[in-house]
C-alpha cells in the first residue's frame, strides 16, 4: 500500500497547486495538507504494522475518493479524479482481499497486479492527454481568483463610493438650502432697493406735482370767484327783467363752469399720476397716449427738482410726433423709465453748469417719433457725455457715477428691465470730450433712445 499512498501524497500536492487552494479555498487546504500526513504516517505504519496500516489506508482513500467525488469545490478537478479513480478502487479491492483472505488473495494475486498496472498507466496516460485541460482549468482558477478579487475590490469600491455620494448629496443638499435661502435674501433686498428707487423718484415728483396742481387749483379758485359774482349780476338783471343781459351772464358762468371742469380733471390726472407712479405696478397694459405721457414727466421732473432747489435752471425742448397716437403698454412703468432718463439728463446739464463753462446754456429735449411698426422716444441733453469706458456698464445694476448717497445705481438696470419685457430695446448715444473721452468734461452731450413695438 505504500506505493498507493505515495501516489495519494502526489495528486494532494497537485491539487494545492494546480487549484490553489491556500487562496482558493484555505478551509479545504488544510485539510488536504492533514490527509498529506496522514498518508505519510500511514507509510511508516506500513512496515511496522502492515494490517493496521492496511486498513487505515483503505479508510483514508475511500475517505479522499468520497470527498473528491461529492465536494463542489473539487468538481474543477473532475480529470484529475477521473485517472487515478480506477487505481484507487483497484487499490482498496486489492488491499481488502488481502486482509479478509491471504490465500484468495495469493490465487489472484497476479491478475490484481495486472489490473493495478494498467490502472497505473490509465492513470499517467489520462493525466498525460488532459494536460491541456489542465492548463485551462489553471488558467481559469487564476481568472475566478481574479475576478473574484476584482469584485471584492469593486464591492469595497462600490460601498465607498456609495458613502461619497451620500455624503456629496448632502453636501449638495446643505449647499441648496443655502442657496435658496440667500436666493430668498437677495430677492427680498432687490424688492426693496427697487421700493426705495420708487420712493426716491416719487421724492422727487412730490415738489413738481404740487406746483403742477397748484395752477389748475388756480384756475378752479378764480373761475369760482368769478362765477359768484356772476350769478350775483344775474339775480339782478332778473329782477330787472333785462332778459338780454341775463342770457349774456348765463353764457359766462357757462363758459367758467367749463374751464372749472376741465381745470379739475387736470387736477384729477395729475393725481392719478402720482398714484399710479406710486403703487406697485398692476402689470396690465393700458392704451396710453405716449406724447401726454412724455410731457406729463417731463414737466413734473423739471418742477420738482426746482422745489429742491432754487438755483437749478434748464430749458427743455419737446418734438412730440402726432402720429405715434396710442400704444398698449404699462403707462406706470413706462413712465417711471421717462421720469429716471429725465431726471439723469437734467443732473447731467447741471453738473455742466457747475464748471461755468463759457457760452453755455443747459439744456434738454424729449422726441418722439413713430418708425414703421416702432415708437421712438428720445431723451437727449448737452451735458459733459458719458466716458467710454462705463458707457457698457451703465445698464448694469448699482452702477452709478452719481455721488454717494444721490443714486441707488437701479435707475437705469430698472429701466433696462422695464423696456426688454415690453419687447422693446434702449440703447445710448453719448459724445465726450475727444482730447479727454475718459473723464467727463467738455462733452456734446447724451441721447438715450427707447423703441417700443406697436402692439
């Protein structure tokens, strides 16, 4: 039997390499290794105690043959129990016939060798063919091991990534409330520069419209007067039955009772200016008669920035085209772009002045035109222009030239706005000083131009 266990020795040694099973399966390596020495110690037992070594030897083959044939994970190794499969049995039949029966044994002594050799060479010719087979299964044990590192590595990858994203996500998640949260800030601080720009306007409208109302209320005051004593010479006349004079009177008193109305509707339009001007804009277009508009503003801004002060003079110019007639727009927001262009362009001639430039005479003029299925509106003074390099960045918000504490700078990003979302476009036309185009001085002046489609 030493030679069977031999042969066991070699095919354990050739699975631990063949199948790697120290990485493969290190719970089945040891215990190939415990049958290595128990064949190796079953040899000694062969010369000291043949039967016990005999049979010991028949139980561990058909304990190896049992676990080779029925483990799943020797199943890689099928070619390999497949050749030293018929030595194996060849082996325990021989070595149990010797033990029961020394004389059946001694009789077919022979034809057992005989069968042992070609088990042999059955074995060696087997192993010898499937050595290719081999070579792949060694090949394809390498791959499953590397696979199943590469998974196990993509698995720690996975998890690890898995955390970064939640973590990313909550990053993102933190970062996305902050943002709407400031977002949510900076809208409620834009809502109220762009009130405190509404209210610094009507500021400056407040003067003009007092002196504006003031002149209609005039009218109204006079008229009044005039038509008491009026109907005091009537009464006369009646009892004088000078029927003549009576119908004379009644025609005057008609006529003042006529530009009383028409005095207090103005009165009554100018408040609705101011009103309008005021509250928060409906967001309806209203047909608007934009040359009524024009003037509307430009006389209230030219009044009110008198109010504030005395010493500020200016001639204005109009050029009011009878043919733009009515167009559909918003007349509160319209008007406030009017008023901030007029408002600049009267500053603008009154920083001039303040250089006591010779000859000159400030100035500004408001147009309109109609321009095939446009409106063209026009607010231009002789001021010192605008230096070249800022005139990209006028439209921008909380840009100002103005000292601090005399603009918001969302005059004009307002008035941008207000324009584009009427499907219209502003735009500047400015001259400056050529020996000097960085600095304001000695200018012609700026043209700001609005068109607005007619709708």
């Amino acid at each position: 039997m030493a030679f069977e266990l031999i042969i066991i020795i070699a095919v354990i040694i050739y699975l631990r390499r063949s199948l790697q099973t120290a990485v493969t399966m290190p719970e089945w390596n040891q215990k190939l290794l415990w049958f290595m020495y128990a064949a190796i110690a079953l040899i000694v037992f062969q010369f000291k105690f043949t039967s016990i070594g005999q049979w010991l030897s028949i139980i561990l083959l058909s304990w190896l043959t049992y676990i080779l044939y029925t483990n799943e994970k020797f199943k890689s190794a099928k070619f390999i129990i497949t050749a030293i499969m018929p030595f194996l049995v060849v082996s325990v039949v021989t070595g149990a016939v010797n033990l029961i029966s020394t004389s059946f044994y001694d009789q077919w002594q022979n034809w057992l060798d005989t069968a042992n050799t070609f088990t042999i060479i059955w074995a060696f010719g087997t192993w010898f063919v499937t050595k290719r087979q081999q070579k792949e299964l060694i090949k394809a044990r390498k791959k499953a091991v590397e696979e199943e590192q590469n998974n196990k590595v993509i698995t720690e990858m996975k998890a690890q990534l898995e955390v970064q994203v939640a973590e990313r996500t909550a990053e993102l998640t933190k970062q996305k409330e902050e943002l709407e949260f400031a977002l949510h800030e900076l809208k409620a601080t834009q809502t109220q520069l762009i009130q405190s720009e509404k209210m610094a306007s009507l500021g400056e409208l407040t003067a003009g419209i007092a002196h504006e109302i003031q002149n209609p209320l005039n009218f109204v005051n006079n008229f009044s007067e005039v038509n008491k004593e009026l109907i005091s010479e009537l009464v006369d006349e009646v009892d004088k039955k000078n029927y003549d004079e009576v119908k004379a009177i009644a025609n005057d008193i008609k006529e003042n009772s006529e530009k009383i109305n028409h005095h207090g509707k103005r009165a009554g339009d100018i408040v609705k200016g101011m009103l309008q001007h005021s509250r928060t804009s409906s967001g309806k277009k209203e047909v608007t008669d934009i040359n009524a508009l024009c003037d509307e503003y430009l006389r209230l801004s030219y009044h009110g920035l008198r109010a504030k002060d005395k010493s500020f003079n200016a001639d204005f110019k109009t050029d009011f085209d009878e043919a733009t007639g009515k167009i559909n727009i918003i007349p509160q927001d319209i008007g406030r772009v009017i008023l901030n262009l007029i408002n600049n362009a009267f500053y603008a001639v009154n920083e001039k002045k303040k250089l006591n430039i010779d000859g000159y005479k400030p100035t500004i003029s408001v147009q309109t035109k109609k321009l095939n299925n446009k409106i063209e509106i026009k607010v231009s003074d002789n001021g010192n222009g605008i230096p070249q390099k800022i005139v990209d960045k006028i439209f921008q918000p909380f840009f100002t030239t103005k000292p601090t504490g005399q603009g918001t700078g969302l005059g004009l990003s307002l008035s941008y706005d207000i324009i584009k979302a009427h499907g219209g476009e502003i735009k500047v036309e400015t001259k400056v000083d050529e020996g000097n185009p960085d600095k304001f001085g000695k200018g012609e002046g700026t043209t700001f131009i609005i068109q607005l489609p007619i709708i």
